[in-house]
C-alpha cells in the first residue's frame, strides 16, 4: 500500500452503536477547521474483523514508511539534516492505533471496541491552494443517500464506511481511520428513544412515500428493518 489516494484501503463496518458522533455539524473544538466523527462501537466478531484488516494493511505500510525515512537521510543536504533523518529512523515506532477497548458502567473491559472514524471539514489543495470543504454522506437503512439528514445523536445503530489513511510523522507510523459515509439503521435523535418505523409498529409499504432522498446506495446494502428518514430533521446549515 502507497499513500496514492486511488489505493486506500476501503473498510465497512457491521451495523455497531454510535458512541458521541458528530456528523450533521463538525466540531470544531480542537480544530479550527472543523472536523466529523463518527466513532462507533462493535461487537467482539466485528471489531475482530476490522482489526484484522487494520493490522494486515499496516503491515503493509510499514516497510514503504522505512523506506521513505531512508530516501530522507539518503537525500539530506547537511550533517544536521543527515543526523535529524537517522534519529527519526532509529525511532520509528508505531503510533497509537484509532481503536480501543469499550468498558461497562462498572468500567470492566468488555469484549467490544471503539473506532474511532474521522473526517475534516475543509482542508487546502496542495495542488491549487484553494479550501476544499467536505462532509460525510448519510444513507438511510434502505441504502438511499439523504439529502436532508436528520439529527444523529448517540446511541445511533449504524454502518460507517470509511478508508485507511497511511501516515508517518514524529508521533509514529500508522493508519488512521478516515469517515466517509454512515448508513442509520435505527435512529437515536432529539427527540429521544428509537426513532425507526418499527418502533412505532409501521411496516413498510413500497408503493408509498420514501422521503427527501436521492437513490443511490453508495456502496450500502438494503437494511429494510431499519431506519428511513429522508425527510425528519433539519439541514446541516442549521448547525
């Protein structure tokens, strides 16, 4: 694996809980710039799953930043530069990993983990200096893209779709998990309690109205049980 964009590793999680996300409105609390979460916690076979794609793509990475660490004392133009690169390549150690264990009430490690998905609000091109804003896309349990998301609070069942994001910097060598799609199962909002169909004892009826959505699945499968709600909530600009 590079750090080529066309060849980040994709991943897709089970159906898990949403623990704190941030998706209709980044945070801007530590950056400026704002940024999404949607950090979600999965059973012991899914989380099992996850960390061994996450370990086996790291495995991967981990020769290629070697590599790039050598071609930096290689290329370095003074002795204070030569000896900056060898100390970073003496090192090189692997940074802390966007996953950890989930723990009761009782604060007892249970047999689940915590993803931690992450996407920034804007960033500036490196090709063109021009601000590129950006925002996960949400999805409703049929698959269909929301053009209106409803408020997603925590407690949220849900599918986050994301990539692996090699990096190497002086905190380690790592992947980080970056967000870029959440499929709502069943819904958590302001409203309180289970929000979906079914919680309200409503079946679906396909010749009826599929609210305020556009068809494309992007890349998420029918979840019919769940959560189809195009049209509740209010916009990202009213965050």
């Amino acid at each position: 694996m590079t750090t080529n964009k066309k060849t980040f590793a994709k991943v897709m999680t089970d159906p898990g809980t949403l623990v704190y996300p941030k998706l209709n409105a980044p945070d801007t609390k530590f950056k400026a710039e704002g940024e999404y979460q949607g950090k979600v916690r999965l059973d012991a076979e899914a989380s099992a799953k996850l960390i061994k794609q996450f370990e086996a793509e790291l495995k991967k990475y981990w020769p290629i930043a070697q590599a790039e660490l050598e071609q930096k004392v290689s290329d370095a133009k003074t002795g204070p530069e030569k000896a900056k690169a060898k100390k970073a390549l003496a090192e090189m150690k692997e940074a802390d990993k966007p996953f950890k264990p989930a723990y009761d009430d009782d604060g007892n490690e249970t047999d689940e983990f915590e993803f931690n998905f992450k996407m920034p609000a804007s960033f500036k091109s490196s090709k063109d200096g021009k601000v590129v804003t950006m925002k996960p896309d949400i999805f409703d349990a049929k698959g269909a893209l929301l053009k209106n998301p409803p408020e997603i609070w925590g407690g949220t069942t849900a599918c986050v779709a994301g990539e692996l994001r090699p990096f190497s910097m002086p905190i380690g060598v790592g992947l980080s998990l970056r967000l870029k799609a959440v499929q709502i199962i069943e819904l958590r909002s302001s409203g309180g309690g289970d929000r979906s169909a079914g919680s309200y004892g409503f079946g679906a009826r396909e010749d009826g109205y599929e609210g305020d959505s556009e068809a494309t699945s992007g890349g998420f499968e029918d979840r019919s049980g769940g959560s189809d709600t195009g049209s509740d909530g209010p916009n990202h600009e009213d965050f």
